[in-house]
C-alpha cells in the first residue's frame, strides 16, 4: 500500500514536471500571439476605434517578452488580441447604432 | 405556425428599427429637438446660462465659481493672449490683419465651413494658417500659447451670439453628419460617447464633477480647469475626454475633432460666447 502510493506520488511530480515544461511559453509562442494581437489592433485603427488598454497591453506584452518571461508575454498578448476584437465588434456595432441615441 | 408568426412579427419589428436617422441630414430638425431637449429637461435654467456648464446645473458649484470669477484663473492667460495677438510677426503683419472686424469680436463665426478646401475651419486653425501665411512656425493645439490667443478672441466676443452657418453645399452636410456621429458613437474600452456624459447624464455628478450639458459646452472654451492647473484649448478638451474614456485619441484638430466641433457650435447657435470659461 506504502509501495504504490510513493510510485503514484512519484508519477504525479513526473506528470506535473512535463506538463509545466508542455506549457511554459517559448519565443515563437510569444511572437504568434504578438503577431495575431498587433494584425487585431491594425483594424482597430483602421477603424479609428483603438482602445488606450490595448496599446499598454501590447506595450506590457514586449516589455515581458524583452525580459524573458514569455508566459507574461504571451499572456499580455492574448489580452490585447481580446481588447483590439472588442473595439473592432465595438466600433462595427457604433456603426450603425449611434443613430439611435440621437436627441429626436 | 406559431413561430412562424413569431418570426414574422421579429421581422417587422427589426423593419421598425429607426431607418430615419440614417436617411436624412436635417439640421434645423436637429437644432429644434436639441433645444428642446435641454430646456424640457432643465426647465428652471435660463437658456443663456447654459453657456456657464455645470454652474447652470449646481448651486453650490456657482456660488464657488462667483468667487473664483472675481480673479479669474484665466486672467494671466487673456493678458498674454492679447499681447500676443497685438505684436506684429516678423514681417510686420499681425493676427489683426488675417481676420474681419481685424480680429475683434468674431468667435462666435467659428468654426465655419470654407467652400474652397471643402473643410471645417476652427478658430484654433485659422489662427495657425495665420501664422503660416506671414512666416511663423504653427502653434500646438494642445499648448499655452494658442490657449492664449483663442482666450483673448473669445474674451473680445463675449456676448456675442453663435452664429454657426452650414453652408448649401453638401460637403458641409456631410461634415455636420460627421461630427453628429462622433458625438453620439459610443468609443473606448468604457464604452461612452461624448452623448453618455453631455446627453443623457448632463447635470449628473461623474465623481466629484458636475457634467455640463452639450448645449452651450463649447461657448465657454478655452477654458482654465483646476483639475489640469491650467488653460486647455479645445483639442485638449477633446483629447482628454477621449482618454477618460479610454479610448485612443485622435491627433489634434483631427477632421472628426473639427467636425464634432462644428456640430455642437451649430447647436449653441444663439447662445452668447462666454468664454474663456473656469472649470473645476
């Protein structure tokens, strides 16, 4: 009973070692999340709709990744793909809607 | 059958949506709704104080901004201005020589539409074309030296009434559409317009401020605010409000700044230049 508990235990720091090597973030997962978040706010912009907490976001992003903490990186990354989709969905929306607020 | 009818009446009803505002650009009908919005809503405000912003809306606020008036914060800013408007550039020309009436008393024209470039021109523009015009490098939108001058202009057109015109030309139909839509779009991660605040929470406390309402905001600017511990121009207002919101700003006197700028002016149309204004 002892035996199979230390090997459980034993498989279970095994499995947790290769999971947290499987998922630390690596230069190239830094760049791809960049690159998605950076194509993201160029529609922003486009649409002249950027959002100030995507612009720190994507700063925060590089900064991370300059220091070599690409999970923190590719994290800030993310976070800014998702703040640049939604002033994009914000300002597709505005399109047509600010039509409603107006004073009648 | 039952959904059917479901689906047909959801199909009417998006029919329903309002497809008027998107149809037509009516001025006129815009100014008289706008109007009567602010004053319904605010019947006990005279229509001119609309113009003192969040004084009109809080007592306490005017009793405060009373006794502030009596040294007005804007005072070192109005004597640079008219030094500055006064001192000939270095061909010997002067601001006085760009404008009518030499300069005096004519804020209340601005911001016009010139048929010529097909553009909206502010006061804060003009003052820079002057300048080009006789040699000088432009001012910065955003700084002290052209918070002075547009200062001094508006202190020289107190009272005077907006007298805003658009132009029978459909550019300047479409630059008033533009600046309508600026105005009441929804932007930055807050999810405000400039309508959220000036509109539909005009009066209202934002913290420990007192929301002006958008009819009349423009009348008193430049104006010198406490909070920046100086004077701000128009694009700097505009700048901050963008940012507050937290939503990218645009350069300043951006054509869309310009436009919504042309906008509420035509909406204050009749209302007295009060500017510069002190604001908390």
């Amino acid at each position: 009973m002892f035996r199979h508990s230390l090997l459980g235990l034993a498989l279970v720091i095994c499995i947790g070692g290769l999971t947290t090597a499987a998922v630390a973030a690596s230069a190239d997962d830094f760049k791809a999340a960049y690159a998605k978040a950076e194509a993201a706010e160029k529609q922003a912009t486009a649409l002249k709709n950027q959002w100030t907490t995507t612009e720190a976001e994507l700063k925060a992003a590089q900064a991370a990744a300059k220091s070599g903490n690409y999970d923190e990186a590719v994290k800030r990354a993310q976070h800014a793909e998702a703040l640049a989709n939604a002033s994009i969905a914000q300002a597709k929306e505005q399109a047509t809607a600010w039509t409603q607020a107006v004073i009648r | 059958m039952h959904r059917a009818v479901l689906f047909a009446l959801a199909l009417l009803g998006l029919a329903a949506q309002p497809v008027f505002a998107a149809d037509s650009v009516n001025p006129q009908a815009d100014f008289k709704a706008f109007r009567d919005y602010f004053t319904k809503r605010f019947p006990k405000v005279p229509l001119n104080d609309f113009v003192n912003g969040p004084y009109s809306m809080n007592a306490d606020l005017r009793k405060q901004w009373v006794e502030i008036d009596a040294f007005p914060p804007y005072q070192f800013a109005l004597d640079k201005g008219r030094e500055m408007f006064e001192t000939p550039f270095k061909n010997g020309k002067t601001y006085a020589d760009c404008f009518p009436n030499k300069g005096i008393g004519i804020r209340q024209n601005y911001p016009y539409f010139d048929t010529k470039s097909g553009e909206v021109i502010t006061l804060d523009v003009a003052l820079n074309e002057c300048r080009q015009t006789n040699g000088e490098a432009p001012y910065d939108y955003t700084k002290d030296d052209m918070a002075a001058l547009t200062a001094y202009m508006a202190f020289t057109s107190r009272g005077k009434l907006f007298d805003i015109k658009i132009p029978d030309d459909p550019r300047a139909l479409a630059a008033y559409r533009k600046g309508e839509e600026y105005f009441y779009t929804r932007r930055g991660q807050l999810n405000f317009s400039c309508a959220s605040c000036h509109v539909q929470s005009a009066g209202n406390h934002i913290r420990t401020e007192v929301l002006a309402p958008a009819l009349g905001l423009v009348a008193a600017l430049p104006i010198y605010r406490s909070e920046w511990g100086g004077m701000g121009t128009t694009s700097r207002r505009f700048i901050t409000c963008n940012s507050q919101v937290r939503a990218v700003p645009l350069q300043a006197e951006d054509e869309f700044y310009r436009d919504v700028e042309y906008y509420l002016s035509y909406m204050s149309n009749g209302l007295p230049i009060s500017g510069p204004g002190a604001r908390p």
